[in-house]
C-alpha cells in the first residue's frame, strides 16, 4: 500500500487500509446552536466542507446525531460523490432528545438502526470507520461494554461497516474492546489542558492505533492559559495554532479533527498547526495538564 503524499501539516496515518491525512476536520460545529438543528449560513457551511477537502484534508468525522442527520446531510450534499481518497469516520451510541440532550442508545437494534441512519444520510454503501461511542456527557462511565460492540462487530463482518473505534471510552473498554476485534482508533477529550489519556495515547502508539482527540481547542469553553497565551504570544502565533501544533508534536499517532463552522478559521488552523514548538516551548506548554491536573 502507499501512503498518499499530503502538503498539510502531520503528514498521513494508516488507519487499517485507510491512508489518511493527521489534519482532519470536526464537522459537529456546523449543525445549529448545541449540535441541534440546521446551520444558520447553509451555503456557509457547504462551503467550509468543500474547502476541507480543497485544502486536501481526507478524514471528515461526523455522527448522524449532530443536528440530528444535520451535518451528516450537508456532507453528502455537499461533497457526494465522494472523492476517493476522503473517509468520513462516523459515530454510534447515542442519540438526541427534544431538549437537547444526548440519551444513551446502545442496544443491538439501536446500533443497527444508527448504522443504517448514517449509511442512507451518508449516501453510502458502507462506512469507512464507526465509532461506538460511550459513557454520557458527563465522561466515559465504567461498564462493559461487551454486547455493544459485539453488535458492531457483526456489522462489520456483514460488510457495512469498514473499521471500527470506540469514543469516550476508559482504557479498560479500549481493551476490551480490543479483546472481541480490532479497533484502529479511539476517540477521547483530550487537549493541552486536559491529559487524563496520556498514558493510553502511549500504549495506543505502540500498537498503531489512531487517537483522536476531540474538543482539541476547547470545546465550547475555547483553551485558555497564561502559560499557552506566553508561547504564543513569543511566536507570533494564536492559541489555537499553538494548541494544534503541540496535538500533532504529542504523539504521531494522533490525529485532529478541529471544528469549526468558519472558512476563514478553517483556514488558520491548517496554516497554524505548521508551528514547530521548541523543547523549552513543550515544557512550558506541558505544565498547564499538570495544573489543571491539581486545580
Ligand atoms: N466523540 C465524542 O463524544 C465527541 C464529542 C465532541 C466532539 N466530537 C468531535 O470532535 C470534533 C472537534 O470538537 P469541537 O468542534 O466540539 O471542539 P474544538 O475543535 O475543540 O473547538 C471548536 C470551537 O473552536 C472554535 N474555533 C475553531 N477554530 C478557531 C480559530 N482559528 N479561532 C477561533 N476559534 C476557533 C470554533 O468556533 P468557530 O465555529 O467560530 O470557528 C468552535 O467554537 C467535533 O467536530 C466532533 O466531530 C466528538
């Protein structure tokens, strides 16, 4: 297999037989306001999708919760048929509820509809990379996790879903996980300021499996930090490029996936994220998950 040559900054990751590029694009953001409904600039929003791709980023993840169907509809409407270089990485477990919220939906035939949901909202025949999501949004909750992904494993093996991953997940259930088949990536909160998954992105490199981390910038409560302000500020670069930079410098197994519903920020975070960070830069910036670590 060969590795597809990328200019983006990261270079490209093997997930199972998917080469993909490490900079790679969060499409949650372009739902409406907390992930529900549709985008407020639709044209907007199509635009920054067609511009993800024109930069030559080729992983897109999405779940078919996000709006719900919202983003996963605007990816199809706006980059179907898709290029075949690009893979979108799709996620199951949860689904949403008039308010707003994010209730558990785990059971075999939950998990099969999901999968069903995002093949037709998707346009596709199968999916490149499913993620089982777990725990709720308070953080990933201690339970096995067994029957779930037994039920995606089964999927998998009718040929409609690709790869698989696990989302929110202890390292306990990465292992187990790990134990009923194989799995290319995690996807985890993790950023400069928060560090719980240290270790399992250590143990994940090793084997050659991806981490994704999401809410790399933040989240809905953006990074902020004298120490992360200091650096930047010291290389005339933004927070945000700095952050980037430091996810891709953490380890070569981690992939970004920022979101963002701007073209123009879309723009910045892939020239940011070019950023080579000093060792005295890496110390600096690692004291702040220790901080936050102890406050
Ligand atoms: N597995 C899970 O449970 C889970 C949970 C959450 C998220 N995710 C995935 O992770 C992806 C990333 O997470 P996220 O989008 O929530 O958080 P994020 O990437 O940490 O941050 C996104 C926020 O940063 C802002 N932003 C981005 N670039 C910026 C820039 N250059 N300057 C200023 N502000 C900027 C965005 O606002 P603008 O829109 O204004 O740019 C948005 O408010 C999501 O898209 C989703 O695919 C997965």
């Amino acid at each position: 297999m060969t590795t597809l040559p990328t200019s983006l900054p990261g270079g490209t990751w093997t997930m199972g037989d998917l080469d993909v590029t490490r900079f790679g694009y969060g499409a949650m953001q372009l739902a409406g306001p907390w992930v529900m409904g549709p985008p407020a600039d639709h044209d907007g929003a199509i635009a920054v999708l067609r511009e993800a791709v024109e930069l030559g980023i080729t992983h897109i993840d999405t779940s078919d919760a996000y709006g719900p169907r919202v983003t996963n509809e605007l990816i199809r409407e706006a980059l179907h048929p898709y290029p075949g270089s690009l893979h979108v990485v799709t996620k199951v477990g949860a689904r949403r509820d008039d308010q707003g919220g994010w209730p558990t939906a785990r059971e075999p035939h939950e998990l099969r509809r999901q999968v069903e949901e995002n093949l037709a909202s998707l346009g596709l025949d199968a999916l490149d990379v499913v993620n089982l999501r777990l725990g709720n949004a308070e953080g990933p909750q201690p339970e096995s996790i067994a029957a779930a992904f037994e039920t995606l494993v089964e999927l998998q093996q009718q040929g409609v879903i690709r790869h698989l991953g696990v989302s929110n997940a202890t390292p306990e259930q990465v292992a187990e996980a790990q134990g009923i088949g194989p799995i290319v990536c995690v996807q985890n909160m993790y950023n400069l300021a928060h560090r719980a998954d240290d270790d399992l992105i250590d143990r994940l490199a090793a084997e050659g499996v991806a981490y994704m981390p999401f809410f790399p910038l933040g989240g809905f409560t953006p990074l902020q930090s004298s120490a992360l302000s200091s650096v930047a500020g010291r290389l005339d670069a933004s927070p945000m490029a700095v952050a980037l930079a430091w996810l891709l410098q953490r380890s070569p197994n981690i992939l970004l996936i920022p979101g963002t519903s701007s073209f123009a920020h879309l723009q910045e975070n892939v020239a940011g994220a070019r950023l080579t960070l000093a060792a005295e830069d890496l110390v600096e910036l690692d004291r702040i998950g220790r901080e936050q670590a102890v406050g």
